[in-house]
C-alpha cells in the first residue's frame, strides 16, 4: 500500500450504501415479482437475480474499466487499465480529505450496474427467453451502460466523461445513467419483442400486492444509499441528499393517489408504491442539488407525471409491461429538467443555479442536450442489441409457451403450491 | 331425503353456520367458489388501467336433510344470508335415493 490518506468515516459510508444499493435489486425482484401473473412470477424474479450475477460478473471483467478507467478521448469511454479490477486494490479515489479505496468506488457503482439492467426486465414481462436475457444483460452493461457512466460519472479533472466534464450537466446519482437511460432501453426491449399474448383484450392483475408494497418500501430503504452515497462523503452533501430522497418520495407516493382519486375515484395501494418509486426516480438526478422545498416540487410533480404517463401505453399501443418508460424514463426527466429549473447553490456550492433561481435558461439547456442524447443513444443501441438477439438465438419464447407461463416452461418450477 | 345447495356472500358464513348450528343441523360442507350471476362481475383500477373481473368469489354450502327438515333449514339460510343487496346468492334442494353413514354403514335418514 501507498501512503494514501484513506477517510475512515467516508469509506464506511460507502461500503454501507453499497450494501444499502444492492438490496434494492432483489427488492426490485419482489416488486416486479408481485406486479406479474403468478405463472411467470419465478421468472420476473430470476431477471433480477441474474442480473446481480451476470452484472458483478461483467463488471469485475470490464465493466468497471469501461465507465471509469482513464477516458481514450472524446469524453466518450474508459480504457481497458482495469480489466479484473487490476491496479485498483492498492489506489483510491475521492476529493482531497474524503478518499476512499478505489474498491469500495468499485462496488458501490458495480450495484447500479446491477439495478439498471435489472429495471429494463419489466419491459418484457411474461416473454422472454432467459437464456436471452442472460446474454441480453452481458452486452448491454458492456456498450450501453458503461458508456452512459462513463460520460456522466467519470470526472477526471476536466477529461473525464462529456456530461460531468465537458457540458457540466448536473446528474448527482444517476438521472440519466439509471433513469433515463432505463426508460429508453426499456421502451426499445418493449417495441422489439412486441406485445404480450392478450395484451389489452386480458384481464393482466398484479397477482400479489403486499409483495409490491414490501418491494417498494425496501426499494424507498435501498434508495438511501443511492442517492445519499453518491456524495461519496459522509458530510453534509449526503444529508441534504438524504432528506431531499426522503421528501420526494413521500410526496410523490400521496400525488400519484391524489392524482388517481380525482382520476378514476380510488386511491389505491399499487398507486402509492408507483408513486413513492417515481418520486424517488424524479429525485435521483436533483437530491445533490435542490433544497428541501425543491424537492417537495419535483416530488409532488414526478408522482403525477409518472402517474399520467403509464397511460401511454395503451394508446401508444406498446407493451412496457411493468411501466418502465413511465416511471423512470419519465421521472427522469422530470428530476433533470427539475436541476435546470429549481437547483440551487445554497443547497450545494459545487451545483448550479436554475431558471427560477438565476434567471438564466444554461443550466436547463445543458439538462435537456444530457438527457435527450442519453435517451437517444440508450434506444438505438438498445434496439439494435435486443434485434441482433431476435435474429440470432431468438429473444422471444414461443406462443404456445409463454401462454403456459415461464415459471414451467423456462425453470421447471411454480411460484405456489395452492 | 333432501340435498340443500346454498351459493352465498363468503363473509356471510360465519352467520349462517350459527344460524344452522342453533336450528339443529348437524353437519354441512363449504366450499370456495368463483362464479357469475345476475350480479356480473367487478371492475378494478390498476395503474389507471381498468380490469373487469369476470367472476366473483362465493361460498357453497352443502347441506344434507331430512325430508321434514328442509324447508326449514331454507329459511334459517335466507334468514341469515339475506342483506339486501344484490349478490346475495341462490338456494336450490334436491332429492337424495340414499345416504350411508361410512362408519357404522347405517342408511337413510338416520345416517344424516
């Protein structure tokens, strides 16, 4: 080991949200999980597991190097220095006062690796092949995920990745790596393996909602880690991260079943989950950057956009199952158009101020150009990765199977023995 | 002999078992059922969306009598079943040639 000034308090935060993010994948499982028919709910669950498997294991490989080696150039990608992790045991990373060893870095990014691609398997519910998704997650880390981090993440000194160093876009815990790039991918997987069985003409009820509500409580309990450990410092920007999590996701859970009773009569407990989750989506780019009262506006406001928009589906005619686009593609942009318009330097100096702040429209435009070329660049690549494994090894199961259900037919095993 | 069938409000069981117990009967069946009537179906919102949900959940009774005992136990049921409301259910009586009490082999009425 070097002489490196490791922060005890800062490493210690780190580690805890990385444990913090990483149960937010199988939380994730049992949200997805309760949200499916039960002869497809093992198989919802396995695209989360696998994606912990596959994404630690890809990440370790390259992955990490990719979106965090030293950048080739353009703000584009990282190298391959890191390929198995190799010069990283004995190096460390941080602002002057708060680093931290470089695995601990190396984890805690790893598990959003890990939840991203877990999210985009709500889109093909009920369809897909496992064997597929499995290589599915292996190439989309690799050439859509790694890069997005790389450009919004990797901040090395000014030559780092083009959003972070080179536009100066504001996205603190992954507006655009996680949520709008989700959204993206996720409305690309939906359009290329096409529609489910009965889809509009079938009553499709989420078969278990107490598993949706414990899904999504652990998901608000993982987002802490999140969102707060991006500070990468147990200091006071974590703080202000956490509670600005706090308040979003609370109030975007009562606006979406404010929006819902007005809107079909009830308030329903499937709405409160969806909208603690989209809160906590909106919030996700902006909770480094927004004060309180912020917050509580880009909450209030992604629960009801969120809440609006998984309506699309069925007038647009596609089957994003478990409404992917319309949670975090939408909550995404809401929190990164949020940034451009409320962010604040009294609730952090290293931020920006927005429209409504300093008046000036440079920040919102800087969010806009970063959030429609991650959208655009997440769909395309997306959409050709999701055809290339159509044509060749096949993405879809076939009708007859996917209407016996993927529990049996893709795992040989039931979720219940009623 | 008689067969009482009874499709009834499951939350309406408990009340009717005591209604029947106090009347003397001395055994039924249940059963958790799925069914239609003139009731229909209920409609349920999720994300917005709207599903109809064709059946609706009712409990069978089975009930086994004496032929001079039927009438009565119909009327303890649709005492205690009745609330008013649509969807309260249906009570239909058959005639039953033989029961058989498998423990003793007693037939007839006395196996009831």
């Amino acid at each position: 080991m070097t002489n490196l000034q490791i922060s005890g308090a800062d490493t210690a935060w780190v580690l805890a949200s990385s444990a913090l993010v990483l149960l937010m994948t199988p939380a994730l499982a049992l949200f997805y999980g309760g949200l499916v028919r039960t002869k497809s709910t093992l198989n919802m669950m396995m695209m989360s597991f696998s994606a912990i498997g596959v994404g630690t294991i890809v990440w370790i490989l390259w992955g990490y190097s990719l979106a965090f080696g030293p950048d080739t150039g353009g703000g584009l990608i990282g190298d391959l220095s890191h390929v198995g992790l190799a010069q990283t045991l004995d190096t460390a990373v941080g602002a002057e006062g708060h680093q931290i060893p470089t695995p601990a870095f190396v984890m805690f990014q790893m598990t959003f690796a890990i939840i991203t691609v877990a999210l985009l398997s709500g889109a093909i519910a009920d369809r897909a092949k496992f064997g597929a998704w499995v290589v599915f997650i292996a190439a989309w880390i690799t050439l859509i995920y790694a890069p997005i981090a790389h450009w919004a993440f990797a901040s090395q000194g000014g030559n780092g990745g083009w959003i972070i160093d080179k536009l100066g876009a504001l996205d603190f815990a992954g507006g655009t790596v996680v949520e709008i790039n989700s959204g993206a991918a996720a409305l690309a997987l939906a359009i290329v393996l096409g529609r489910r069985e009965g889809f509009k003409r079938d009553a499709m009820r989420p078969h278990n909602i107490p598993f949706i509500l414990l899904g999504a409580g652990l998901l608000w309990f993982g987002w802490f880690g999140f969102n707060a450990g991006s500070a990468l410092a147990a200091g006071h920007l974590a703080s202000v991260a956490m509670i600005n999590t706090q308040i979003a996701t609370a109030a975007a859970a009562m606006s979406w079943i404010a929006y819902e009773r007005i809107k079909t009569g009830k308030p329903t407990t499937l709405g409160v989950a969806s909208g603690a989750i989209a809160g906590a989506v909106a919030i996700t780019p902006s909770c480094g950057f927004v004060t309180p009262l912020g917050a509580l506006v880009i909450g209030l406001g992604g629960g009801v956009a969120s809440a609006y928009a998984v309506s699309l589906k069925y007038k647009l005619n596609y089957d994003d199952s478990l409404d992917v686009v319309g949670i975090h593609g939408v909550g995404g942009v809401v929190g990164m158009i949020g940034i451009g318009l409320l962010a604040s330097k009294a609730a952090n100096s290293a931020g920006g101020d927005g429209l409504f702040i300093s008046g000036s429209p440079d920040l919102l435009f800087k969010q806009v150009i970063a959030a429609t070329t991650v959208a655009a660049f997440s769909f395309i690549g997306t959409w050709l990765i999701a055809t290339v494994i159509s044509k060749t090894i096949g993405f879809r199961v076939s009708r007859e199977r996917e209407m016996m259900g993927l529990d049996t037919v893709e795992h040989a095993e039931s979720a219940y023995d009623l | 002999m008689k067969f009482i069938t009874a499709v009834v409000k499951p939350q309406r069981v408990a009340t009717i078992k005591d209604a029947l117990h106090e009347a003397g009967v001395s055994g039924i069946t249940v059963t958790e059922v799925d069914g239609f009537g003139r009731q229909k179906g209920h409609t349920e919102v999720y994300r917005g969306a709207s599903v109809t949900v064709d059946f609706v959940q009712k409990a069978k009774l089975e009930i086994l009598a004496k032929d001079s005992d039927a009438a009565k136990i119909v009327d303890v049921i649709i005492a205690a079943a009745n609330t008013g409301s649509i969807g309260d259910g249906k009570i239909w009586v058959t005639s039953v040639e033989e029961v058989v009490r498998v423990r003793t082999g007693e037939r007839g009425e006395t196996a009831i």
